[in-house]
C-alpha cells in the first residue's frame, strides 16, 4: 500500500469520526441529519460517542465498530461513569408549537483528535 493510499485512509476515518461525533445525543427522536448513512466496511472502524443522563451522574458511552472484508470483525462498547454538568433552563417548544421555559441536562461537548 503506498504512502498516498495511507494517508487518503486515515483522513476518510478522521472525517468519519468528526461526522459522527456532530451528532448530538441531546433528544433521539430528533432526525440525526449528520449521521454517516454508509461506511466502507472493506476496512473501516466505525465509532459512535453518547451520553446518557441519570439522576445525579451521566455516563459516557463509546462504541467501535470494526469492519474487516466487509464483515463486522468485533464490536466493542464501554462506558464510564462522568459527572453531571447540571441543570440549566431552556425555551423548549411542545407538540402544539407553544414555547415555555423547561430544566434541561446540560450537554458535553466532544473534541475528537485522530492521528
């Protein structure tokens, strides 16, 4: 494999790592417009980043997938429990479009750097 074709591969995974960590975990019913629709699954590792709020903690999720000749050769998930950010006070809009003040969880933010 030639430097070039390397090079072309770690970027093609670094775009694939930013594209999925935009996604947010803020409310999965929402559409995820950013999320990677395929992956190249002749050799790729495919990595999606959570969290989940509980009572007084949220826990961090991270899955990897790894495709090896178009085949899933493993999956690994692993979590970790992280301090919560808190409350903070959101206009949210309900099913009748009507805006109202709501305490929300507040969100990480994820900073992904690939080598």
């Amino acid at each position: 494999m030639s430097k070039i074709t390397i090079k072309v591969r770690k970027i093609q995974i670094a775009l694939l790592l930013l594209s999925l960590t935009t996604v947010t975990a803020c409310n999965e019913s929402e559409s995820k417009e950013d999320e990677v629709q395929n992956v190249d699954k002749k050799s790729a590792i495919e990595t999606e980043l959570s969290v989940k709020h509980i009572d007084t903690a949220d826990v961090l999720i991270t899955k990897h997938k790894i495709w090896k000749n178009n085949k899933l050769f493993r999956e690994i998930i692993k979590t970790d429990t992280i301090p919560s950010l808190g409350d903070t006070l959101q206009i949210v809009e309900d099913e009748g479009g009507n805006e109202h003040s709501a305490k929300v969880k507040k969100d990480y933010e994820f900073y992904i750097t690939v080598q």
